[in-house]
C-alpha cells in the first residue's frame, strides 16, 4: 500500500499520480515544440476558470476508510521572471490513523504566468514516513532551459540543467492549464509537461459527461482521464480519472484511481470562490 497511497494523497492531481502509476521515460525527451531559442512571444489564454483566492478541499479515502486531507489553493498573485504569476499551493496529510504507520505531510508550489498559463517556478517538500526531499525547478521560458535543485534528507544537494519546450507546465501548472480549456466529449487535448528532469507529452481525453455527487454537492460534471504519450516508453501500471465541472470553473470535484489492493478517492469537500 505504501507504493501507491502517499502519491495519491500528495494531491498534484494530474501529473503526480502518472509519476506512480507509468513507468520512467528516458530523461528529456524534448517535444517538437522546443524550438531555437530566442524571444518568447507570450500566448494569451482566456481564463474563466480561476482567480486568485479560489481554495478547494479534499478528503482522500482509501475504499472506506478516511486516508488524509488535501487543499488546492491560489494564494497571491506575484512577480517572477518579471511576469505576473499566481503563486498555487497544494497541501497534504495524511489522517491520524495512517500516521501510525506512514505519516504524510507535503507542500507542492507552483508560480503559473498568468497571461500563458504556464509554469515559471515549481517547489516541492516532501515528508513522507520519515522520508524528506526538497526541490526547486526554474523554468526560463526564453532559452528554453531549466535548472532543477534537489535536497535530500541528508542535506546532500545536486543540480541539474536541461531543455524544455515552451509554455512547459510542472505537476501542478498542467491540472490549472486544462482547466482552461474548451472541453468537450470525446475531445483529446494536448500539452508539454514535466516532473524533475524528464520532459513528455500529456494528452487528456474527455470520456463524457456524469452527474456526480460528493460532499461539497451535486455537479454536471466532464469525465477526463490523462495519458502519457511516448511510442512505447511508457508502461501502463493503472489509470486515473477525474471529473470536472461542465461550465467555465472547471473545478475537480472527484478523482479517482485503482490500485492492486482497492481504489483511491479524493473528494470535494469545500469551496471558495477567487477574487
């Protein structure tokens, strides 16, 4: 169970879960669209979905039992790379009875350009059963190159260096940029994604519409499921799926995976509105 259960509770809903359940591609594997590099002409994408201040709540159960807790946040907006970008939080634990045996408490953040909606800045604090990592990735949208910091529980730290394609999202980035676009049933959407140093492509499939019911109340809700594409480079250990409010919030209101040993779910429990 340890195999699978702290990454869903770590609560990067997308990107993270694909981490456990897909094997590794071969490191930077660079997308088509990482071209020469030189000036950025910075994309527009229209965002109805989110504003700053917007906070989402999360119980996590393994079958019936309550697993631990998360929230998604957009806590400010703040200036990195001389960009205006929302700083989003992801926060996890896990629930008292776990902590007997595999205690969690994790914070991912991410800096999302507000304009392109794509990722500037990724950090993650990881603390899992007496297990601690720590790691910063800087993405430079004009060189097309990042730089990754790792920390481990010995305080050991490495740096890595790479390409990237442009308007890459980290673990966290790529849930938000979906949310922003026109789904529809039967669609197949596409982007650049990363997590640590291995660059891929990530495409969500939209299976189709469901009413679904969890705490925070009943939604109309789209159905998506993410896929790695990779020629073979991945092997597929289990699936994801996620269902999306059908109107301009798109707001994850279940999440679901399958596991040797049951399923994993994560519940909206509460919401607040941005700004």
């Amino acid at each position: 169970m340890k195999k699978y259960l702290p990454a869903f509770i770590l609560m990067v809903l997308v990107l993270a879960c694909m981490e456990e359940t897909f094997s590794q591609p071969a490191a930077n594997s660079i997308s088509t669209a990482a071209a020469n590099s030189g000036q950025v002409a910075w994309r527009r994408v229209e965002n109805k979905a989110f504003s700053s201040g917007e906070k989402l709540y999360y119980d996590v159960r393994w079958g019936l039992i309550l697993a631990g807790s998360a929230e998604l946040r957009l806590d400010s907006v703040e200036e990195i790379n001389s960009r205006k970008a929302y700083h989003m939080v992801a926060e996890s634990r896990s629930a008292p009875f776990f902590d007997v045996f595999y205690k969690v408490r994790n914070l991912d953040e991410s800096w999302i350009d507000i304009e392109s909606i794509c990722s500037h800045k990724y950090q993650k604090r990881q603390r899992e059963s007496g297990c601690t990592k720590e790691e910063t990735t800087l993405f430079d949208h004009i060189n097309r190159r990042f730089i990754l910091t790792e920390k481990n529980k010995e305080c050991e730290i490495s740096v890595k260096e790479g390409s990237i394609p442009v308007f890459v999202q980290d673990i966290l980035s790529a849930f938000y940029y979906v949310r922003t676009m026109n789904l529809g049933e039967g669609g197949e959407y596409y982007m650049d994604a990363m997590t640590g140093d291995r660059n891929y492509s990530l495409k969500v499939l939209v299976h189709g519409r469901e009413k679904v019911s969890v705490p925070a109340g009943r939604f109309e809700c789209f159905k998506i499921e993410p896929f790695i594409v990779g020629d073979g480079l991945f092997k597929a250990k289990g699936r994801l799926w996620i269902w999306v409010t059908a109107d301009d919030r798109k707001i994850p209101v279940l999440m679901r995976t399958k596991i040797s040993v049951g399923s994993v779910t994560a519940s909206l429990t509460r919401m607040e509105p941005g700004r």
